[in-house]
C-alpha cells in the first residue's frame, strides 16, 4: 500500500512590485516603512551600478584584464550585506561588489583585483572575509568550514555565501547544504538565481520548480524570493542570518532576479539570449521600483536623485584615480603572483618563479 513519505512546499515573497507599489492584500514588514534605511540602502545600490559601468568601460580600454558585471543584481547583492554583522564572514563568488562595499571593501581595491594585481585581495573590511572565488561554487564549502569553526568554538557568528543558479548544481554546493544539515551549522547559503549559467539558460540546466528545493531535499528550511525587489531580500537575508545565529542551523535562500549583462567582459550574451527576454528584464530591474517605490512615498526626489549620480561618478572616478595611479607608478613585480598562497613555496613553483624573474629581468628575450 504505498503512502506519503514525505511532501514540501517553497514560500515566494515579494512585497514590491515591479512598478513600485506594494504588494495588496499581503502582510508587508516594518522594513517597508523605514524610509531611512531603505533610501540608505537605495544610494548604494546606484553606487554599485555606477561602478559597474565605470569598471566595464576601463575593461573595455585595456585598463582591467576582465571583469564580472552585476547589472540587475544589486538589491540581492545589497540586502546580503545589510544583513551581516561585521563579525559573521562572508564567502563571495566573484560579482557580490554590493555586499563587499557595504562590508568595507574599496572601489580600488575590487579594480585592483580584475586587473591582476595581487593587493586587490588584501582589501579593506572584515579579514575573516574570504577573497573573490572565481571556481564555481567552492565558495560554499569554505563557509561551511568557517560556520563549523564557528559552531566548534561556540562563537557567536555566522557564515553567509552566495552561488549562482548553475553553480547550485555544482557538488560543492550540495556538500555544503549536507555539511549544514547534518551539524546544523549557522551557515546561510544564497543562491542569486540570475537565469543564466554563462550561456546555458536556467530551464536547461534544472528542471526543478525552484533551486531552493535542493535545500529541503537537505534538510534545511529554504524559501524563494524575488531577488529584484530589495524588501523581500532584505527581509529573508534577515530571517535566515537571525535564524542561524540563533542555533537553528543553516538556510537555503533563493533570489529571482536576472543578469542584465554580459557573464564577464569575455562574454557577448547577445549571442545566446533572445533580445525580448532581455527587455523585459529591464523593466523588472530592482533600482528602478525602489526609486518609484520612494518618491511614491515621498522618501527620494528627482533632485536628490540627480545630485546622487553626479556624487555617485565622482566617487567613482576616485576609486579608478587610485588604482591607474597604483598599476602605472607603484606596479607590482611579475614574481607577486607566487608570493601570496603559501607560507613556503612548493619546490616546482620556487622553479617557476626565478624563472619568471629571470624573464622579467632579461626583458623577455632569453
């Protein structure tokens, strides 16, 4: 006689719509009524995406080897570093540029980094933050090992990293919702689910109704929410972070939002993504909704915004200042590429590294 083994549901949230107004008949939190912090919140978002543009432009010049855009992802990326204390540690992949800078991080220093040099990885903020992690979603498992030091020393932190919607099918990711699960380790695992793994849409590479379901196939509470509404990502990250310092162990959190770049600078997603989808997209975006979210509300102007970009592009402008200064007058020798991942260097990279020296020194011609 067969019967239920077992059953779920996934909750969706989103409290802001896409044309700014809440959501009816729904009960919406008391962070939707604190303009300050939201309109805090807002400003940083525009940073991020002013940066962005700046970033993609100085790739485009030959000034940066590459570069990973978040376009579209800045009240997911946002809302993650909100909800963090400066003593929990955060395991990034290799776009979060939102929750770094609200973590400390510096504009420089995240250039710095996309154009090869070794200092971008030694940034300002929290130390016990992991450095960028361009292998697909290894990232989890280090916080997982973070969340378990944590959990060992009775400490009272907990370990935040994010994964993309092709990175949640990685093993790493899997592992660490098991690692979570089975030691109910105070780890929150975020999936930006942004459509699109590269060149592969979203409906290729799962099947699945959500990718938060891979959370309770672990055991762990999971939800989605709407990643382009800041509300909702704030609101869960809060939910998930509270939770987990609490002892209730680790959460999977999905966020729908879209990539509206390119995957990196090396990427032309034109070739792959139907240009309809991608307009649509656009009208989805999270900056936008907010924006009308607080004028509606009488929180934010058009003035306020105009004088917000014109501060925006000379912040920006600084921070690519500082790095061009550093890369043309105080550049790094070739040999800093070995010198930052070991105590004492393996034998074959010694080798490879007077090699190296030998090249530098000679000019190229030996």
């Amino acid at each position: 006689m067969a019967h239920t083994a077992a059953a779920f549901k996934v909750d969706y949230f989103q409290f802001l719509k896409p044309d700014g107004k809440l959501v009816e008949d729904q009960q919406v939190p008391a962070l939707a009524r604190d303009f300050d912090r939201l309109t805090e919140l807002y400003k940083l978002m525009v940073l991020t995406r002013t940066f962005d543009k700046k970033a993609v432009a100085l790739q485009r010049t030959g000034k940066l080897g590459t570069y990973a855009s978040c376009l579209g992802h800045e009240a997911a990326h946002v809302a993650i570093g909100a909800a963090m204390k400066e003593e929990d540690c955060f395991a990034p992949m290799y776009r979060e540029y939102g929750a770094q800078f609200y973590r400390g991080v510096k504009m420089s220093e995240v250039l710095l980094y996309w154009g090869g040099d070794e200092r971008g990885s030694n940034f300002s903020g929290p130390k016990h933050d992991f450095a960028w992690c361009v292998p697909i979603a290894t990232q989890c498992l280090h916080a997982a090992g973070a969340a378990l030091a944590y959990k060992l020393k009775k400490e009272d932190r907990v370990a935040v990293t994010v994964v993309g919607d092709g990175g949640s099918s990685k093993g790493d990711f899997l592992e660490a919702i098991n690692a979570g699960s089975a030691w109910k380790l105070p780890l929150v695992l975020v999936i930006v689910n942004n459509q699109w793994a590269i060149s592969v849409p979203r409906k290729k590479q799962n099947t699945a109704a959500t990718l938060a379901q891979k959370g309770i196939a672990g055991g762990l509470p999971s939800i989605q929410v709407d990643g382009n509404d800041l509300i909702a990502c704030l609101w869960a990250m809060d939910k998930a972070v509270n939770a987990a310092r609490a002892g209730k162990g680790a959460f999977v959190l999905e966020m729908l939002t879209y990539r509206l770049s390119d995957h990196t600078t090396a990427d032309d997603a034109r070739r792959y993504r139907p240009s309809d989808e991608v307009d649509e997209a656009w009208d989805n975006e999270p900056l936008k909704r907010l924006k009308a979210y607080l004028i509606d509300q009488g929180a934010w102007s058009d003035d306020k915004e105009e004088e917000l970009l014109g501060e925006c592009k000379q912040w920006v402008q600084q921070a690519a200042d500082e790095y061009l200064d550093m890369i043309e007058n105080d550049p790094q020798p070739v040999t800093a590429m070995f010198d930052y991942m070991f105590a004492e260097l393996p034998a074959d990279l010694i080798e490879q590294r007077t090699y190296a020296q030998d090249y530098a020194e000679d000019g190229g011609h030996h």
